[in-house]
C-alpha cells in the first residue's frame, strides 16, 4: 500500500519523495504501508491549505458541519470490517480490539455532528435595561493535531471531529507507525464531503515535521496525545508562545481490589486492564494493589489466568494477545522486566520475549505477573506500556489509595469492592481524572470527558461535548449589545 499526505484536497507525495515503511508487529517481515517521509516544505503547504480554507469553513453553519460528520460516521460503518482489520494489521492489537478503535470513531462522528446542533453559549441579564449580554463560541482557526499509535483511529477520530465541528481547520500528523490507519480515516473525512484543506495530513518524524507544525507561525492551536517526554517538550515550548495547548500523556493505572471484593470479577478486569491491547493503553491497568486477606489466592488466580492467554497475529480467531507495536518499545518492555527482577520484585509469570512458531518474527512478550512489589520500585512507578503487571500487598483503603496516587500520573484508577461505602471514598478521594468502580481502568465512552490529571495531562480533557472537547477547540466571545440608543450612566457610576 502506498500512502500519500493528503493536502489541499488532494493526495500527494513529499516533496522531498522519500518514504519510510510500515510494519505488521505480528510479523515485521510484512511491510503494511510506504508513507511518504515528509520535510518542512510541506509542513508549509498544509498550514497554508489550511488557513485559506478556514474561513469558509468557520463560516459553514456548525449543523451543517455536522451533516458531514454524520456522514462520516456511516462510511465509517460501512468500512468497519476494513479499517478493524487494517489496525489490527499495522498496529497489532486483536481484530475484536481493532474494530472496538473504528467503533469509537463512529460514536464520535455522530456525537459531534449533534453537537454542531448545540455549541451552546450562554445568555444572561444584564444590569441594564435595553441591553443583552451573551457568550458565543469560535473556532481557535488552525489547529494542529498530533496522535500516537495506539488507538489509531480513534484518537485521530476524537481530535479530528472535535476540531472540525467547532469550526477549526485541521493539519494532522500521525504516528508513523500508524500511517495506514490515519489515511483511512482522512479517505473517509474525502468521500463525506470534507472540503478540500479543512482536513490536511502530513506524515513525518516527530522530532522533526512534527515539533515544526506546532511551533509554525500558522498554527492557532495544538492537541497532542502521546508520551509524557514529548509533551513535556511541547508544555514547554508552546507555553513560551501562548499557544493553547492540550496534552494527553502517559499513565501509571491501578486496580485496587479490596478483600470483599468479586474476585472472578476483578480478575476479569485486571486481565483485561493488563493484557488487553497487550498492556498499550494510556489507561492499561499496570498496578494492581489487593488487600492482604485475599492477596495470596488473587496471585495465583491471576497467574493461572494469565498464562492462558494465546498469543499471536490479531487477525487469528482465537487470539487474546497480540504483539508490542515495534522493536524500540519490544527493548523497552524486556528492560523493564530485568529492572523489576533486579529490584527484587518476584516474577510470578511471563516475562519473557516469545518467539517459537507463529511468534518468531512479530514482537511479542508472555503477559506477566510481578508480586512482592513495594511502591517505590520504578516497575511500580514508571509507565512500562506492555503486558506487565506489577501486584502491590496493602492492608486497607487508605493505604491501598496512598499508593495509587502517590505516582505522578493521574490518568485512571479502578477498586472492586461489593460495600458502597468504600467505593463512595474512592470515587471521591483517587487522584485520577478517570475512576471505575467495580470495573477495570479501561473503556471510556465518548459522551464524558477524557484526560488525565498531573503528569498524565495538561487538564483539558478531550471527548464528551461542554467540559471536553468544545472547551479546547473554541475560545470565547462575549458580546455586549445596547439597543437603548443612549448613554446608560448606570454602567459610569460603577
Ligand atoms: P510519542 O510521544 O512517541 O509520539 C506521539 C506522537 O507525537 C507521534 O505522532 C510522534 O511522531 C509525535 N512526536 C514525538 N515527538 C514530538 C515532538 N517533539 N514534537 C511534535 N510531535 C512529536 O508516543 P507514542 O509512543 O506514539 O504513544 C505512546 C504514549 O502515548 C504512551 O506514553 C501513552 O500513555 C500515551 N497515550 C496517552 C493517551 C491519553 O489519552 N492520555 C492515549 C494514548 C496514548
């Protein structure tokens, strides 16, 4: 498959003409995708495709913005079954998990075409008579968004819908593990009738095209989710430039599960949480933190479980975990496993790399149980993102809640516990910007707000409609109007 950026309406090579390739994590021997590896110059040629398209757009009523957003969402059920399988094969994650990611896409494009029917500002009195005050809301203009690979049409879905239904023109630089994905989705935003330069893509390093679209002159704004170091750099650098910016980050998520807790149930969430997308998720659940009166059995019940697990291509019926996305975060996740043995931590299952039969040329690693693990291990504070799971002994709620929030991420934290009471505490008292109670830290739905709190995040939250993503993607107009004809003193007198 050969991707080009799509600019201006149309698809097109770099100008430079280089590309880079795509691999299938499952089996790296299989190129999914050449992607053109982009420079500076068309960078330039997007923000400007951009900018002459924003004010046709902005004006564009948000309803019937929305209309080609709706549109989207049913090209996007059309072309489920396609898209599912095309990020289970460039981004490795099982196909029930692939077409989960096209899914969110579709709750988001009618999500946000509804919210082109709302886009509330408020009216109030004023002090005065004859006159009206009200609060309007306008697209930023030029809003740049960067995404990673894990969710690799979601994201770019929740950014991309969010940006165009207030009103904004969007330059979109996707992970380059992912270039495949995002080029399906931009092909669907085409056929719904985006115009050409409200969406633009460029595909490129990140250091490099993609540090440049955020800092360049003709962006308004920028929305980024990926790891905290590259977020961190983009805080630092835009925050000098006034430039309004959203941060998505990293996490470090925990299970609390408390002695009266379900325990089958609370297996089921840490599995999941754990191993799903083979641990790859902002919100995996990377800690898992039991009361002592059921530490010992909930070990060895996540154990046998674990185990169980089949790994393998995602695309094979059959299939619980797939690969890690690529051979640096394949490195990272090994690394991280001799740190947590070489901090004393006990390896109750997995860690190691798999590569017998139909695992020899894809990126996979065992899922795998840490037990003995105390908070202050860097297994149990620093964000791994692979199938490792590091269990924490704690002898009650307060302290169980001491240790989730004792990291610097605040993204989401689970407990399972069958007296409301003790979940009424959690909910108010765990320092994450997402809480599940009696489910894992994983799954969110499009209609709330989503982001992380801290390290995890800059707090604005992307999804949902006031609250999330319609608060980052306007900015505020009031508007004071006088239709007394004279001069009201009362406003003077003050
Ligand atoms: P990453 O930071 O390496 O890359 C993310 C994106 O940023 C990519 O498109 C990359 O090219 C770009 N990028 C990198 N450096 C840049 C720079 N200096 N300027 C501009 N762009 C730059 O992250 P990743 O490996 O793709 O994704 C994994 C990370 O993303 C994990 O830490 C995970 O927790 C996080 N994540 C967070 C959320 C969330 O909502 N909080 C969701 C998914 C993933």
């Amino acid at each position: 498959m050969h991707i080009r950026n799509f600019i201006g309406g149309k698809w097109i090579n770099a100008k430079g003409k280089r590309t880079f390739d795509s691999l299938n994590p499952a089996d790296n021997r299989r190129i999914v995708a050449k992607a053109p590896l982009s420079g500076r110059e068309d960078i330039d040629l997007a923000v400007a495709a951009a900018r002459e398209a924003l004010a046709g757009w902005r004006r564009k009523p948000a309803p019937r913005r929305g209309e080609i957003l709706f549109r989207a969402g049913e090209l996007l059920i059309r072309e489920k079954q396609r898209v599912g399988e095309l990020v289970t094969t460039e981004m490795g994650k099982v196909l029930a998990e692939g077409l989960g990611d096209v899914q969110e896409a579709i709750d988001m494009a009618f999500y946000m075409a509804g919210e082109g029917r709302r886009m509330q500002g408020e009216t109030v009195p004023s002090e005065l008579p004859d006159k009206d005050c009200k609060s309007l809301r306008e697209p930023l203009g030029v809003v740049a968004l960067i995404t990673p690979w894990n969710f690799p049409t979601a994201i770019p879905a929740w950014k991309i819908f969010a940006a165009l239904i207030c009103g904004n023109t969007v330059v979109f630089k996707p992970s380059s593990d992912t270039p495949a994905c995002a080029a399906a989705l931009v092909q669907i935003l085409e056929e719904a009738g985006v115009p050409p330069g409200v969406v633009n893509m460029v595909c490129g390093s990140g250091a490099d095209v993609g540090e440049y679209l955020v800092t360049h002159a003709g962006v308004d704004a920028v929305s980024f989710t990926g790891s905290c170091a590259a977020g961190e750099r983009l805080e630092g650098l835009l925050g000098r430039m006034h430039r309004p910016l959203a941060t998505e980050m990293g996490g470090k998520n925990a299970i609390i599960i408390m002695a009266d807790a379900d325990l089958s149930l609370a297996l089921e969430g840490v599995l999941w949480g754990a191993f799903g997308t083979s641990g790859q998720r902002c919100t995996a659940a990377s800690r898992v933190v039991v009361h002592e009166k059921v530490h010992e059995g909930f070990i060895d019940m996540l154990a046998g479980a674990a185990k169980h697990l089949r790994l393998g291509d995602g695309l094979l019926e059959g299939t619980d975990v797939g690969p890690l996305i690529n051979e640096q975060q394949y490195m990272k996740v090994l690394d991280y496993i001799r740190i947590g043995s070489g901090e004393g931590a006990q390896l109750i299952t997995g860690g190691m790399a798999v590569t017998a039969g139909a695992c020899a040329h894809g990126f996979f690693i065992a899922p795998t149980v840490f037990a003995q693990v105390t908070p202050n291990m860097r297994i149990a504070r620093e964000e791994i993102f692979g199938p490792v799971v590091s269990v924490v002994k704690c002898s009650g709620l307060d302290e169980a809640m001491g240790i989730v929030n004792n990291v610097p991420f605040g993204l989401s934290a689970a407990i399972y516990s069958r007296d409301v009471n003790t979940t009424a505490r959690a909910e108010r008292d765990l320092q994450t910007g997402i809480v599940y109670v009696n489910a894992s830290t994983i799954g969110a739905e499009i209609q709330l707000p989503f982001g992380g709190w801290r390290h995890s995040g800059s707090g604005h939250p992307e999804a949902g409609g006031r609250g999330g993503a319609l608060d980052f993607y306007t900015r505020i107009k009031v508007v004071y109007r006088d239709f007394s004809g004279r001069l009201q003193k009362a406003q003077i007198d003050k």
